[in-house]
C-alpha cells in the first residue's frame, strides 16, 4: 500500500492539519499520494468537500501541485467537539472498521497516503477505541506535533509514552510555533523544550518549524516556507 505517516498531534489546536497539507505538498511531487482526514467535526451540516474544514485548507496547500494529492474524508460530523460525542449529538455511532476499510480501499496503489486524526491519540472514537487503535488498524509510522510553548514538554512525553506502549511504529516528533516567542525566557523556554524532549524521548525532532504572522493558506509562498522547514522528515 505505500508508505505514509499518520499525524497526530499533542493536543487539538497544535498545527497537525498545516503539517499535514505540508506534507501533502512535498509528498505529490513524488509519486500518487492521498491525503485522508480520518474523521472531521465541526462539518457544521453544510454537505459537500467544503464543508470539511480540513480538506478545505489542504486544497489550497496542495493548490499549485501536478499532479495534485486525492483528498478524503470518510466520516463527517457537524458539532466541533470529540468524534464520540459529534457521533452521539447526531445520533450515529462511527464504525471503526468500516473507516479503516474505506482508507485501506483509497490507499491501495498510492506511493504516499498522509492521515491525520482528530486531536490528541488518546481521543474516543467508539467506545474504547480511540485514534491510537485507528492508528494501530492503519499500520502506518505516525508523526507527532507538539506546539512549541510551555508545556510542551510533559505533553510530548506523555504522547510517546502512549505510542510506544502500544507497539507503534514512531517516525518522530515536529515542533511548531503557532504563536511569537516574546522575550528571552520564552525564547528560552522553547530552545530547552527542544533538548529536553530529544534527550527524555528519547526521540528525533525532524522538524521545526517557525511562526509565520499573517499566515495565509491561499498564497504558495507560504506553504513553501512550511515545506522548507520540513525537508527532514519528507
């Protein structure tokens, strides 16, 4: 079936869906690549490819590559919360295996599949089963962001913790500043959670990548600044 990474992150609100059209970018000049937003909430029950907010941003990200990236979304919930509560709140119950079989018949023959979750890896799906067990089903090395600021630290170790105890394949972390580093501790802050993580992953840090202000998905020249921040992992 290829090769690929699934992208998780740390937290909701991390930068996993700006990794992953990134990504995306890099991966299409190199062979038949799909990108897969396992399950998206927040759709608002609009219908349609635009009413996935992920998919809406990678198609900009992947706007000007040739040949351009398959994107799919197989499961669709409106509220903007947790896929289990999304799924209850609209009266469904999301059928794990039915997602994993729909990804498995869209990646067969591609070189590159790129699939993100939904929040952290620890996040409910179906009763127990969370995106650890989808990640688990896919077979594929994940990526984990982490949003370079406080905290970072315990929240990248407890990620790890939680992949490695379950067996899976680890391609490395990426770090990413959503926000402006504002004064000396902070810059400092962010260089230690850098060392820190590296040497208490132990893992490899394969990216980082820096706080772009006015970032906007509709111009290339900002996706390519992305992209040259993750020439390591990709």
């Amino acid at each position: 079936m290829g090769e690929g990474f699934f992208v998780t992150g740390t937290d909701t609100g991390v930068g996993k869906s700006v990794v992953a059209g990134t990504l995306l970018r890099r991966l299409a000049r190199r062979g038949r690549t799909l990108g897969v937003k396992a399950v998206q909430t927040g759709c608002g029950g609009c219908g349609g490819e635009g009413a996935v907010p992920d998919l809406a941003l990678w198609e900009k990200a992947v706007a000007d590559c040739r040949p351009r990236p398959e994107l799919f979304c197989p499961c669709r919930l409106e509220a903007p919360c947790s896929p289990h509560l999304a799924a209850r709140l609209q009266g469904i119950e999301i059928d794990l295996e039915s997602l994993v079989r729909q990804i498995g018949e869209r990646r067969g023959g591609r070189d590159w599949t790129v699939v993100e979750g939904a929040g952290g890896l620890l996040v409910p799906i179906q009763g127990p089963k969370t995106m650890l067990d989808l990640a688990r089903m896919l077979k594929l090395p994940i990526l984990l962001v982490a949003d370079n600021r406080l905290g970072a630290i315990n929240h990248t170790l407890l990620s790890l913790a939680a992949i490695r105890g379950a067996g899976l394949e680890l391609a490395g972390v990426v770090l990413n500043n959503t926000t402006a580093a504002i004064g000396d501790l902070e810059k400092t802050i962010r260089a230690e959670n850098a060392e820190a993580i590296r040497g208490l992953g132990p893992v490899d840090i394969l990216a980082e990548i820096p706080f772009l202000p006015d970032f906007s998905p509709g111009r290339n020249g900002d996706w390519r600044c992305r992209e040259e921040a993750l020439g390591g992992v990709a």
